[in-house]
C-alpha cells in the first residue's frame, strides 16, 4: 500500500521494509487517491482470490482425473498451512496461487501461451517464476520455431517491470530481488554473486532445510501421492502433467539455491510448487483408486486415505482455526495504531518528533497512517543485530510481540517516558535527559501538574509561549455567525489578511489540546474545520453533529463537542472527532460554557436557558451535582480564579458574575458588573478578570483579590462580546457581536486602539498564539 502510494506520488522508495512486490504495488497505485479504500480493497480481493483458487484447484483437480481428483485438489488447498492464513492477512500469496492454477488450467486444457501469459503475471508477485517462464517460452520456440507476443511478453515484461521499479526505488535493480546479508555457503553462489555485485553475500540457509519445508507447505502422504500421480503420468505418456511436475520440482530448487544465496527461504515461497504438487497429489489418489475393481475395498483405501491426510494436517487445521482469534486481534492492533498516534498528539507531532519506531510487522501501517514512505519509519527488516538501537529523538511504537514483531529499544543511555497506552500499544517518547530529569515533556493521557499549585495560570506568563506555537504568526481568527466565514487578521497591521467560508453559522474558534490546530465550530453546518495556525489556511472539515462549543480533557484524551441544541456532551477521539460516548443532559437547556477545576477533573458547565450550572465528573463522564442560580439568569461564560478557589460565571440576564465556590461548588453571590455580562477574560498577570458587558458596551475589571470590580471601560456604540487577551498581554481583544466589528483595547490605560470591520455577527474569536503548555478549549483557555 505505502509503495503504491508513492509511485502515485512519483516518489518511490524501495529501500528497507519487507521484501517487494511488484504485482500489489502497480495493482493498488490507481485506488490509493482513495484513502482507506486501497487496503480494504487489496484484502477483500485476496480473500476473494482464495475462494476461487479452492474451485480453480477443483476444475484442475478433475482436469487431470476425475470427481476424486477434484475434490482432492481442492481439499488439499483448503487444509494446506498457507493459503487461508496469507488470505486472513492480506497477503499477495492467494493471487499467486490463483494464477498458478489458472495456468495449470490452460496448460492442461492445451492452451500454452494462455498458461504462459498467467505464469508471467504471477513472476510479478514470486520472481522464482522468470527461469521457468523463459525455459518454457524457449521450449515452445523450439517446438513450433515461433514465438508469438504473449509468450515474449510473458518472459520479459515482469523481470523489467519489477528490476525497473526495484531501481526506481533504491537505484540498485536487484535490491529487492534478492536479499544477501552474509557469506554464502557454496562455490558457486560466490561465482554467481560476482556477476552481481549489488547484491552482495548473505548468511545463507540449508539446502536441504528449504527442501524439508515443503512438508511445512503440504502434508508428507501428499507428497507420496504426488510421486503415485508422477509414476502414473510416466505410465501413460501424459507429457502435460510430466510438465507441471517440472515445474515443481525447478520451483523448489531455485528457491533453494537462492536461499543459499541468502534469499529467505520460509514456507511462503513454496506456496506456488506445493499447489502444483497439490494436483499431482490428487491424480495419484485418483488412479490408485483406479486401481480397484471392488467398489468397497476402493470406499475403504479413500476412507483410510482421507484420514491419514487429515490426521497428518490436523495441527495446520487447528492452527487455522485459532486464526480466526489472531486476526480479530490483529485487526484490534491496527485500529488502535491510529488511536496511538492520536495520543501522540497527532500526525504532525509523530512527525515533528523524528522517524518513529515501531515493531516491524507494523513498520507499513504505521508509514501508510502517518502518510510518510517506509524510510520515514523505523523498523527492524534489516538485521537487527546490526541496527540494536534507533536514532532519537523519536516516538515509539510498541505493540506486543506476537503480533507485531520484536519491539524497538533504545540504547539505556537515552531516557524514554511513556507517554501513555492505547489499547495493546504503549506509547513511549526518547527525551533528553534534561527533560526527563525536569519533566517537561507533556504527557497525552495524564494531565499536565500546575506549573505553580498556586497559580493555576502560572504557565500563561507572556514568557510562556510553547515550542509548538513559537512559529505561528499573531493572528486573530474571527468566525462570522450570519455570513458562514472566517476572517483572519493581523494584530500587528489590524488589517483582514484572509476571508475563509465555513460550513453554516459558525459560533467559536477553538485551540485543540496540542495546539496545533484551531477548529472552527459550525453547528447549523454540523461541521468542525481544522485551521492550521502556521498558515492560517483550513484543512478537511470533520462532520460532527451540532459542534456549538468545543473543549478538551485535561489530559488530551478527549475532545469534547458542546451539542446545545441536542442538551448534550459528545466525547471524542481529539483528531479524528470520532464518536466515543455520549452524554445526554436533559437538565440543562443551553449547554454552552465551561471550565475546570484546578485538577481537571471537573467541569462547571453553564445551562444558558435554564438558570442553572451543573457539574461534570470528567473522568466517568457523568453529571454529579446541580447548581441552580436564580430565576431568569442566563449564565454564559465560565472562567476559574488563579487560585483555584473560585468560579466566576457571567450571567446576560443578570447583568454580573456568579462567584461559585471550586470545591463545594455552591453558589456564594452575584456580583453585578453590567447590562448582558458576557465574555471573561484573565490579565497576564493574573490580577485582573475582564468582563466583556455586551448589552451596554462596556468592559468591567474585577480584581481577584478582592473579587470586586474597580473600573469600567466604555466602548461608545460597540457590543464587546468574546475574545482574549494578546500574548503580550497588552491588547485585549474582543468581538462586536451586533456591530459587525472587532475591538483591540489597550489593558494598560483602557483606550480603543482598533476598531476593525469584519463579517456579520462576529462571534467566538480566537487570539492566536497563546502563552500555555496545553489548551481545554473554547476561545483559548490555556494552563
């Protein structure tokens, strides 16, 4: 999948990774513009191809005998080791089974060039097929002393198509042909590997031990009754069948002289000869059988037959059972690959990170997730006695070693921290041991400690800027309620610098919990659009039903949609915004604002139309206590005090703040501040709340100390409603809601600096960037 998306993409690379295949990368390059639908399309054929080699092989099967024979073919494939597990995997063995058996088909049926043509297909996929291709195209050539197109075709199209794409992708043809790490066994490996200097010599493997697998690849009372069928088809001068025999028998010994060599010579690359020796199996039972005048005796030699092979293949049928499990599984681990890397932070932060490691079996996934080329992953293909430790800084990918392969290590030397887990994965990150030694590496799945137990703002200094924001330009992102758009503005120039259309009515600009994107929230148009703050240019929307409010857990784990209409909390997947649990609250009409406690692990939720807050365990997801404050009251934005100590809530209707208590969460009083007390806001400093009064045009400043408001700022004609205050803490900024407007107010002496035109009803601005290790949401709230 990864090397067909690259040839798309005109980038290729082949070097590193698990051995290639030339068939599966030209097949799957036109579906992979498509995402996902590639490899499920790629695994849906394969266990498609599977069936049809079972009726293949009984076509075949009864080709060269009869009923017996058929049936035996196709028994014999079915309870063999590999092609129902290659087909649970995905892997391209059943296409080549397929096309071997069509082959023998057409052999068998007389028809050479169309068995030649379909041999020359599977080369694509097993390069052991070139020799015998071209010795049969040769003998065909002598025998009619022509040679058609197909039959040229078929002996030279794959070898140039696969050493073409092989040094296309590394500039060494033969790289991904055979694979040499050490000296070879024998004088004439040596002798070969001179013409073939790129190759080099590797640890090669037993010649005779390749042969013994074939008991691996297909029971031994099959084997002998290949031998019964050869001896017959000598009998009866069928040269066809004598033909498939030799091609067995040549496909088994190339593969053993190439293992000499160092090419791996595993059971799967004898998938192609044992399905021969499969049909030659069968037409031995077939005329054994044959042999027997008497309908019992012959009834009871297939009976014994039959259980004698069974008996033989029973730990292959067992072991394919128990597949089943695996699979799921395995199926289980690459669901959650993606889940990991969410917990990284992401597919940028895997990437900003350096080349991830990962076990080696999932060295594909995890390149095709993050959308990278093999090399852009770490991975053990290559010998890993060579390669003990990976190349920090890097994330870490470890899945269990059964179904993912021998995990990476790094050398004890460089200090890792687990980050968290993902179902069977464990996230693991190499740091420094400066930052290991202070814990400065934010940690996705538990939440960050306070900077300052008694400043829970401590880390929003101006000083505060995280490495991940430093590059991103001063920005303000205004989302435009009654016109469906997004205008960006420069807090330098407080010139308009780009107008974005989003989907209907878009309410908040939200910083995700990594801060590396801002989602836009449109609840008319059921989307999220993600904004990348270095460009300030929109991503892929994310389809979400009623996205009015957005926030994030504290640890990172979860996003959380604030669906007013609906009165409920959607917890998702932070990333992808997929669905993990909802819940509903039915008391509370106008779900809209929120903050938490100082631990981050509640959350004091405002109900806008219902005169009350509750409280949301965060951790169960659960509603665990109501607050009612009075009749009538419209509660809106919710924001916590430096100390911890105390909530304040705006309230429209009420024309102040509700001062709640943090840990009691009771109500203590109102504290009036103005008509449509709206937006709330901390100084730098943490001295000071801003509170926007969008009715009466004014902006209240409560002090924390004495939780009373001392002054009041006077917008003539405006309606300041949400915003924040600059990195620098020098400008605050806020939207005019009814005047179609943005405001930039001076927090040193109260002045209007900027009044800037924007679209109609200027809702949830983001200031961007912020001082802050992480985000929980909204406009912008950071700790």
């Amino acid at each position: 999948m990864v090397w067909s998306r690259e040839l798309t993409h005109g980038d290729l690379q082949t070097a590193g990774g698990p051995s290639f295949k030339a068939l599966p990368v030209v097949a799957v390059a036109p579906l992979t513009p498509f995402g996902d639908v590639a490899p499920v399309a790629w695994l849906a054929a394969m266990r498609v191809s599977a069936l049809l080699a079972l009726l293949a092989a009984f076509r075949a099967g009864r080709r060269l005998g009869d009923l017996v024979a058929g049936a035996a073919g196709a028994v014999l494939l079915a309870i063999g080791p590999d092609l129902f597990r290659t087909a649970a995997f995905g892997s391209s063995e059943p296409l080549l089974v397929l096309l071997v058996l069509l082959a023998a088909i057409g052999w068998l049926d007389g028809r050479p060039r169309a068995a030649l043509v379909l041999l020359g297909a599977a080369g694509l996929i097993r390069p052991e097929l070139w020799p015998i291709v071209l010795a049969l195209t040769a003998a065909l050539w002598v025998r009619d002393r022509r040679v058609d197109a197909a039959s040229l075709a078929a002996s030279t199209v794959p070898p140039v198509v696969w050493l073409g794409l092989a040094w296309l992708g590394s500039g060494r043809a033969f790289s991904q042909v055979i694979s040499l790490h050490a000296p070879a066994r024998c004088t004439a490996c040596t002798w070969a590997a001179a013409f073939l200097p790129s190759i080099g010599l590797g640890d090669g493997e037993s010649f005779t031990g390749v042969l013994g697998r074939l008991t691996g690849a297909i029971v031994l009372p099959a084997l002998v009754l290949a031998v019964v069928g050869v001896i017959d088809a000598v009998r009866r001068r069928r040269g066809e069948v004598l033909v498939l025999a030799a091609v067995a028998l040549a496909w088994v010994l190339i593969v053993a002289v190439m293992a000499q060599m160092g090419y791996p010579g595993s059971r799967r690359y004898l998938v192609g000869p044992s399905v021969l020796l499969a049909l030659l199996a069968a037409l031995g039972l077939a005329s054994a059988l044959a042999e027997l005048r008497d309908k019992r005796i012959r009834a009871a030699v297939a009976a014994a037959i039959a259980g004698v092979v069974l008996v033989s293949a029973y730990p292959t049928i067992r072991a394919n059972a128990r597949l089943v499990s695996t699979v799921r599984a395995e199926q289980r681990l690459h669901a959650k690959l993606r889940d990991a890397i969410e917990l990284a932070g992401g597919r940028r932060a895997v990437l900003e990170a350096g080349a991830a490691a990962v076990n080696p079996w999932l060295q594909t996934a995890l390149a095709w997730d993050l959308e990278v080329p093999l090399r852009g992953v770490q991975a053990t293909w290559d010998s890993t006695h060579r390669r003990p430790h990976w190349h920090p800084p890097t994330l870490l990918f470890r899945g269990p070693r059964r179904l993912a392969g021998p995990p990476p290590a790094l050398s004890p030397r460089r200090p890792v921290t687990l980050l968290g887990r993902a179902g069977p994965w464990r996230l693991l990150r190499a740091v420094s041991p400066r930052e290991a030694a202070a814990g400065a590496v934010p940690r996705v799945g538990s939440i960050p400690p306070l900077v300052d137990r008694a400043d829970v703002y401590a880390a929003d200094a101006p000083t505060g800027l995280s490495p991940a924001v430093r590059g991103d330009p001063a920005l303000l992102y205004v989302p435009n309620s009654e016109s469906d758009s997004v205008y960006v503005v420069s807090q330098r120039t407080a010139r308009i610098v780009r107008r974005l259309h989003v989907s209907a009515e878009p309410q908040h600009v939200t910083p995700s919990w990594d801060l590396r994107t801002l989602w836009v929230t449109s609840d008319k148009g059921n989307r999220l659009t993600p904004i990348d703050p270095r460009t300030g240019r929109p991503g892929r929307s994310a389809r979400v039903l009623d996205p009015y409010n957005l926030y994030f857990t504290a640890d990172g784990r979860r996003a959380i949609v604030v669906a007013e209409a609906y009165r409920r909390l959607d917890f998702r997947a932070p990333h992808t915004m997929r669905l993990r649990h909802t819940l509903r609250t039915p008391m509370c009409p106008g779900i809209d604002h929120m903050d938490y406690t100082a631990n981050g692990r509640r959350a004091l939720v405002s109900c806008e139309f219902g005169g009350r807050m509750i409280v949301v365990d965060l951790d169960a997801e659960r509603v665990v206590k109501t607050i009612e404050l009075r009749r009538g009251s419209m509660p809106q934005d919710v924001k916590l005090s430096p100390d911890g100590r105390t909530f304040y809530v705006a309230d429209t209707a009420s024309n102040g703040v509700w001062l709640i208590d943090a840990r009691s969460m009771s109500r203590i009083r109102l504290q009036p501040t103005g008509r449509g007390a709206h937006g709330l806001y901390p100084s730098r400093d943490r001295r000071v709340l801003y509170v926007s009064n969008r009715a009466e045009g004014s902006i209240s400043l409560i002090s924390f100390r004495t939780r009373r408001p001392f002054r009041k700022w006077r917008i003539p004609g405006g309606s300041p409603d949400m915003g924040g205050v600059s990195a620098s803490g020098r400008v605050l900024w806020l939207t005019g809601r009814y005047n179609a407007e943005v405001y930039g107010i001076s927090t040193r002496t109260g002045r209007l600096l900027h009044r800037i035109r924007v679209g109609r009803g200027p809702h949830g601005m983001a200031v961007w960037p912020q001082p802050g290790r992480y985000s929980i949401g909204h406009t912008g709230i950071l700790r």
